[in-house]
C-alpha cells in the first residue's frame, strides 16, 4: 500500500476542516469569499473522495486505505481509519453531495454567512470521519460531533419555529447516543481482560466471535441447554440484549424508526434547504450503518432474537411514513415523511439477513440520499420564489417553470421506484431479499403495499402544485430554473439514470460488503450453515511494532492481522 493511499482518507476527512480555518480568518462581511472558499473546499474534497473510491477494490481485503497510530494505548485506544465496499460508498455519497449543498445555499442564506458555510465544513469532516471509523469510540466521538453543527443549521437558520426543532433533534439523538457509550464501555471491559481490551473494530468483533458462535449453538439445543455456559459466551448471554437494546436504539432514533421518528419531520421542515439536504443525504444513513457495522455483528445472537420485532417496526415505517404522506398539506412535511418510509426498506434489507435484501438495504441508502436529497433541493427553489410550503398555494405551475417542472418529475420518479431509475434497483432488492428470507410472507406484502403508497403520495403532490389550472395570480410570473440552479440539479438526474441503467458497478463495489454482513449476522441464527473464518472474522492493519509489543493478543480469539 503506497504512501498516498495510507493518508489519503485523511486528507478526505481533513480537508473540509482546512478550508475552515481558511473561512474562519476572513471578514465576516466577505460574503463572496466565504461562499467561493468553502465551495472550492468541498469540490477539492469531492475530487479526492472520487479518487480514493475508485482506488477501493472489491476483490481486495475487507478494509482498505487504512491508517492506524496508537492513541490512548494503555487503554487500547487507536486512530483507526479504514472503508470496506459500504463505507466507501458513502463516503462518495457525502463528497458529491458537498459542493452542490453550497450551490444550493447561495441565495437562500442571507444572514450569518461566514458561520453557516463554517458549519457545513465541520459537519462535512464528521460525517466523513464516522464512515471511517475502524475504532468503535473514535466513530462514537465523530457520531456525536456531528449532532453540533446540524443543531445550529437548524437552531439558527431554520424556519419560524426553528429552536424547538433543534432541541427535539439534539435531545431525541443525544439520549441514544449516551446509551450506546455505556454499552460501548461494558462491550469493551467483557472482551478481554487488562492489557488486552481495545475499542478497535476488528479486534472487538474478533474477540466475540467464539462466545457468539457458542450462544449460538446452544441457544438452538433443547430448553436449559445455555444454562453451562461460561465465561465471555455466558457473559454475553446475560448482558447482551441489553448491549444491542442500547446500539439499536442509537441507531434506530438516527435511522429513524418508527415510533422513534418525531423528530425528523421537525427537523426537515425547519431547517435550511441544505439542513434537509444533508439530513436526508446522509446523516440518517449514520443509522442504517451503525445497524450494518456494529449492532448486529457484535451481538448477532440478541440482534436474532430481536429481529421480528425490529422487522415488524421497520414495516409500520414502512406503511404509515406513507399514509402519512397521504395525510399531508406541507409539501416539506410530505417528503420528510417519505424519508420515514424509505428508510424502512433500508433496514428491512438488512433485517432480512439474505444477499438480496443485504445489497438491497446498501443500494437504496446511496438512492435515497441521492432522491430525497434532489426532492429537497427542488423545493428549496420553489421555496425562495413562493416562501410557502403549502400544496394549496400552487397549482399549474408546469406552465410557467418547465423545466424545474420537468426536473421536479424526474426525481419524482426515482423515488415512487420506477424501473429505469435509481429507486428501482433498491426497493426490487429489498423486496426480493425478504420474500426469500426467513420472514413470514406478510413482511414483503405490506412492504409491497408501500411502494403502491408511495406512487400514490408523490404523484398527488406533483398533479396538485404542478398541473391543473393556475389559481393565485403570484403563480402567473414565476420565473423558471436559472442557470445556477440547473447546474446545481443536473448530477442528480444523472445520477438517477446511471445508477437505474448500470447499476453494477455500484453493486460490484457493495456486494463483498453484503457477503460479509450475511454471515457475520447469520452467526446469531440457531442452526444456520457458518460461513467460512476468513468471511466471519475482520482483518485490520497492526498497530506500529512498539505498541503491538505493548499489547499481547488475545488467545481465545486471534485478531487475523495484515502487515
């Protein structure tokens, strides 16, 4: 591995951080140079991000780019960065979405500039940093920095009733996180004794995966059969499912899940248009990945035991984020809604523990990010000229803004599913992972039920503002997409038809990924074929030769280490 390659997420998740501080030493009143700067910034970062996902490969180790140093050794500690097909995936996803949220922002932030595009350059290295997390804590530290800027996106440019919705988020996501460090803590004292405990990734899910392989088997012999259990497998037998509540309930507060949704509608319908945009683009995947990377591969037999229920919370979001939308006047309030609904195929997906629904479940975080992202990009623009988020002051409009119409529609498309988009691919996946899962057949069927749901809420917003007679004479002389704007929404239609027509490429990255997830999550399921040791076990880069000296492995499990 070259020298570049070992620095170059760093250079992925800093730079946004650099250009910060280049912000940060200008005038406030440069609003020009605060906007160019950060611009620049994001589009430097967009062509780096670019660089080092086209320098993953798929038939590569699991983790690739790493860079490890000891941090807090003798605490077992590490700086420790690291991208498998996933990760990478949406570490582009968040790289591509950087400039065009500035683009997006140009004239919709009129206050308070240089702090807002200060703002989004430090969400930015959050959000890249938590992706490329190989160190459980290190990803807990960037989870919960990230809450810091978002909170401020919303508190102070947000809408009319912006501050409630800033808390609400701040709160609901806060009281997860604090419960997912605690069992952090207690995943980290049950793994190994002194002078051998690590939050590294690997090392931890190494560590337990002999005591999870035994939970395992006895958990499918007869009645009592458990009750000879010793150890760290007895240990994990009593105090995992608490563990996995705490990851899960982190993780399905950010998702979010339902009934733990409330505050996302807030959030979306009172935050700025690039609040939305990175919201919906990223920041909810945070949820969806920490289900993938952490919760239930480090407790695979509680995550078992837990999935009909949480597959049974993923399809009520499923159904009624959608009759929601149904129900909705706000145009705004209607596509947050829809991000309810579309991150429950998400987690169906993963919940489904098949190759189908597993790369199913990856896909459509990269297609949400990519419609709902666009959905709320279009409305911004239509926003600035309206400044009214209700359906009924609008109608007709296709006859004076074609083209946002003809864009407006496009997108529309990608997220009801429509073969030939990006939405197709993901939702078709997912349905065909849980029909071929273990799931009773009801889950596929009512999740069947919300792409028909989903149809009929989008094309109901779009038949009531866009077609139709014009009934308010502000409607008459609206002016149509200006040239920033049809640059601003371009890579997104492009986007919708490349990865709805050729689609592999994406999912060749995906898939080793998704083989890993399956038998990894699979090791939970009473009587289920293993997968081989080097599917099941994570490999990751030593440490330098001094602090590995300092640290003796662990005998029960041996970490499977690459020099």
């Amino acid at each position: 591995m070259s020298f570049f390659d070992t620095h170059l997420l760093n250079v992925v998740i800093y730079l946004p951080l650099i250009f910060a501080a280049l912000v940060l030493a200008l005038p406030a009143s440069e609003h020009g140079q605060v906007r160019t700067i950060t611009f620049v910034g994001m589009l430097l970062d967009l062509v780096f991000g670019v660089w080092a996902y086209f320098r993953f490969d798929p038939s590569g180790a699991e983790f690739q780019m790493e860079y490890r140093v000891p941090w807090f050794q003798q605490f077992g500690m590490s700086y420790h960065l690291g991208v498998d097909g996933l990760a990478v995936s949406l570490l582009l996803l968040t790289v591509f979405l950087g400039p065009l949220v500035v683009l997006a922002s140009t004239t919709y932030i009129q206050h308070r500039i240089k702090e807002f595009h200060l703002a989004l350059l430090v969400l930015q290295t959050t959000m890249l940093g938590a992706l490329a997390s190989m160190d459980v804590l290190l990803f807990y530290i960037f989870f919960e920095a990230m809450l810091i800027p978002m909170y401020l996106m919303v508190g102070v440019w947000g809408a009319e009733d912006r501050r409630m919705a800033a808390v609400k988020f701040f709160l609901y996501t806060l009281v997860g996180s604090l419960l997912m460090l605690v069992a952090i803590v207690a995943v980290y004292f049950i793994s190994g004794g002194p002078g051998v405990r690590s939050f590294d990734y690997g090392t931890l899910y190494n560590n337990l995966l002999a005591a999870n392989q035994q939970l395992a088997a006895c958990s499918s012999g007869p009645e009592g059969a458990c009750a000879g259990l010793s150890g760290l497998a007895a240990t994990l037998h009593t105090y995992g499912p608490w563990m996995f509540a705490a990851f899960a309930l982190a993780f399905a507060i950010k998702v979010p899940m339902w009934p733990v949704h409330t505050w996302l509608p807030d959030a979306h319908v009172q935050a700025p248009v690039a609040g939305s945009m990175i919201l919906a683009g990223v920041m909810l995947k945070m949820g969806t990945y920490g289900f993938w990377r952490f919760a239930i591969p480090l407790f695979p037999v509680a995550a078992h035991q837990a999935r009909p229920f949480l597959a049974v919370l993923a399809v009520i979001g499923i159904v009624y984020g959608a009759l929601m939308c149904l129900a909705q006047r706000d145009i705004k309030k209607l596509i947050a809604y829809s991000s309810v609904s579309h991150l429950g195929y998400c987690m169906l997906g993963l919940l489904a523990v098949t190759g189908e629904g597993a790369t199913g479940s990856a896909y459509q975080m990269l297609n949400h990010g990519i419609s709902t992202g666009a959905l709320f990009l279009l409305f911004g623009f239509l926003y600035e000229r309206r400044h009214t988020r209700l359906m009924s002051d609008y109608g007709g409009i296709a006859k004076v803004m074609p083209v946002f119409t003809a864009a407006f529609v496009i997108i529309t498309f990608s997220s009801v599913a429509v073969p030939g988009t990006n939405g197709f691919i993901g939702e078709f996946l997912v349905l065909m992972g849980t029909f071929k899962s273990t799931l009773p057949l009801g889950f596929g069927a009512f999740a069947t039920l919300g792409v028909i749901l989903g149809a009929a809420y989008m094309l109901w917003m779009v038949q009531k503002v866009f077609f139709g007679s014009i009934t308010h004479r502000e409607n008459q002389h609206l002016r149509d997409m200006n040239l920033r704007e049809m640059l601003t929404t371009a890579p997104f239609i492009v986007l919708v038809a490349v990865m709805g027509l050729m689609p592999q490429p994406f999912l060749d990255r995906i898939a080793p990924s998704t083989d890993r997830y399956v038998a990894r999550a699979s090791v939970g399921a009473p009587g289920a074929t293993q997968a081989k040791d080097d599917q099941l076990r994570v490999e990751v880069m030593s440490l330098p030769s001094t602090a590995a000296a300092a640290r003796p492995s662990v005998p029960a499990a041996p970490l499977a280490v690459r020099e």
